[in-house]
C-alpha cells in the first residue's frame, strides 16, 4: 500500500464514484477505498432515476441538469443501458393538475409539456378515465442501478486507471497517511462518502448538522403492467413531496387535498414512482420514515399503501417479486460538504438524491477543494 495517490476517495456509493470520475477527468491518482465488498447501500436501492423536474429549485436544480448531461456522456462508454427517457406526472385532482400548469410556466418547467386526458389514451396501461391531465418532462433519464453501479465501477478502473480497494475500513484520516485494516494509504487529499454512517468517521463534525436517516420501501413488481413506451410514473403524491414543486401557486391546496384524501399515505412518506426495468418488471416504491436508527423490519401495511397508490393509476397490478429496504442520510439541505480540512472534505447528500445529483456535486467538491 506504498503507492502514493493524489486523492483517497473513501465510499463507494455512487457519491465515491460521482468524485472518482471528477478526479480521474483532472489526471488525478485515485484510490476508492470501500468497507464492504461490493456497493450494497442505497446507490443500488433506488429506482436509478435521474430526476431534473421537482427537483428543489436553485442548486438542485442546477445540480441535476449537470449530473442527467454526465450520466448521457458517459452511459454509452460504460456500457450502462438507459432504460427510459423522461418522466409522466399524473394529476389525478384538479388541485394537482394547477401545480402542474403552474410549473410548466415557471422557468424550472422549460421543454415539459401538458398533455390532456385524450392524449394520454397513448398509454394504454394507464387508468386514465379519472385523470385531469398530466405533466411529461423530456428530462429525466433511468438506470438499471443495481447494474450500472457495478459497470460504474468497471469502468473507471479500467479506463480511468481508478485503483479499487475492497472490504477495508478507514480507521483515521490525517492526510497524507489514511489508516486503514489494509494498512496505511498514502493521498494527499481524502473526500469521505460515508452514506448513512454518521458514526465511523468525524461523527463530532456530522453531528452539527442535524442528520437523521430514512428508511424506505420499494418493491420489484413481475413482467406485464407497464409498456415498452410508457415513461417513469409519478403520481399526486409525488408533487406534494418534490421540493420543486413547493414555491408555486396552488401548492398548499394541493397539500391540503392529499390529507383530506391521502392521509395514510402522507403518514408514511409513500408517494409513487413506477419505473420500467428491461425484463418488462417494474420497480415500484417508495415510503419515507425518518429516525436515527432504522429498524429492518418491511412493514405490509406500508407496501399496501404503495401498491394502492399504483393500483388507482395503472390497469393491472402485477404480482411483487422482490421486497427491500433502503437507507439514505436526511437533513435540512440537500447536501452537505464538511470542509475538516484544507485536504479533506466529507460529502453527503442528504436529500435522497444521490443519483439525480452526485456527479455535478463531485464537480463542486473539486473544485472547492483544489481550485
């Protein structure tokens, strides 16, 4: 482990990953080092949907046009297959449809059109008697995560002569010396991507910034309820969720809809994203708890609600085929950079965002970090 490294890039979630690609693009030496053998946390949890509409206005934003541009680049060249292209907002109330007429007129709502109840007849999967119109954003781009991780990381290891360190903790971090179970690295600068573990590493710094966890549920759903075609799904709740939506008129309307109609739901942090897999699967989620310690335990109930929610949009509900959890960091911002030092910088985004923003985010960090 005598080798010396420019920079030491501690996580490899798709935030570790998001910096290893920004450092290699400088000509940096760069080492990935990760505690498990694989990318088992939430970078391979979610829906691998590149979000840009509803993301909260100002840096998100920004943040998730330039990381939805990265993944186009470099989706090809990894061998990383874009599922779907773009995003369909179903407003299943007037309420919701006004937000969303309203945002297709605020800037944030540039490209994305409405489409009336006739014109989504196209989608034939859809219930679309009892829908008041929809949003469609040209936007959005979906990844299969749970493959374009590992691809991810093939491919900066062998294009980028990214260097991979596997099943290793990180004791200490006193740039140039890390400590770790493997031995000493050697790196002049380190940027921590620590997930959810708010424990191991500056848990007195993370500390300061009020971080909790969430807990989520998702579901793979069989073959045979959405179509080739049809873009990513998401429904009212969706819009009462995404920070995006929050500023525009008609909004605290909407929200008071939703607990009159949905109330269990809210309760839960459920709104519904549906995404289409290749195999024709759906992946399905989510919910939202929030506490310092999840436990590991999928509550039914919850997966009902979901399923209900799914249920009032689409045709046919096909079976579940897989049940999992997730965990992601949760604060008051979107991200968090910690500056520990002039060589070290710890990153999290904390917003359940990690794959819509991660790869412009590692752009800033850089930057902030050496100019």
């Amino acid at each position: 482990m005598k080798q010396p490294y420019d920079i030491a890039i501690i996580g490899a979630g798709i935030c570790g990953l998001a910096h290893a690609l920004a450092a290699a693009k400088r000509g940096k030496r760069c080492i990935v080092i990760e505690r498990n053998l694989a990318a088992v946390g939430a970078s391979i949890r979610n829906f691998g949907f590149i979000t840009v509409s509803g993301q909260e206005r100002g840096a998100c934003w920004q943040r998730a046009k330039r990381s939805r541009d990265i993944w186009a680049d470099i989706a090809g060249p990894a061998g990383i297959s874009i599922t779907q292209r773009s995003m369909l907002v179903l407003a299943q109330n007037i309420e919701t449809l006004n937000v969303l007429e309203a945002f297709r007129n605020d800037d944030m709502g540039e490209d994305c059109r409405l489409l009336s109840r006739s014109e989504m007849e196209h989608y034939t999967d859809l219930k679309t008697s009892h829908l008041k119109g929809a949003l469609l954003s040209p936007h959005e781009l979906r990844v299969e995560s749970k493959d374009a991780i590992p691809q991810l990381t093939r491919w900066l290891a062998e294009h980028w002569g990214v260097t991979f360190l596997w099943g290793t903790t990180v004791h200490t971090v006193e740039p140039p010396h890390i400590q770790t179970s493997q031995g000493t690295i050697h790196a002049e600068s380190v940027i921590i991507c620590p997930g959810d573990d708010l424990r191991t590493l500056f848990p007195e710094r993370l500390s300061t910034y009020s971080l909790t966890r969430c807990k989520l549920q998702m579901m793979r759903l069989a073959s045979g309820g959405i179509q080739a075609n049809t873009p990513a799904i998401m429904s009212d709740l969706g819009v009462e969720r995404y920070r995006g939506y929050h500023h525009l008129p008609g909004h605290s309307a909407l929200k008071r809809c939703l607990q009159r109609d949905k109330s269990a739901a809210l309760a839960a942090g459920v709104h519904l994203i549906a995404v289409r897999s290749a195999d024709g699967s759906q992946i399905v989620g989510d919910s939202h708890v929030y506490m310092d310690e999840p436990d590991p335990f999928t509550d039914a109930g919850v997966d009902e609600l979901i399923l209900t929610e799914h249920d009032s949009v689409f045709k046919h509900t096909p079976p579940v085929i897989t049940r999992w959890n997730g965990c992601y960091t949760s604060g008051p911002s979107t991200m968090v950079m910690d500056r520990v030092s002039d060589s070290v910088r710890i990153v999290l985004i904390t917003s359940g965002t990690g794959a819509s923003t991660s790869f412009a985010i590692a752009e800033e960090t850089l930057t902030d970090l050496w100019g």
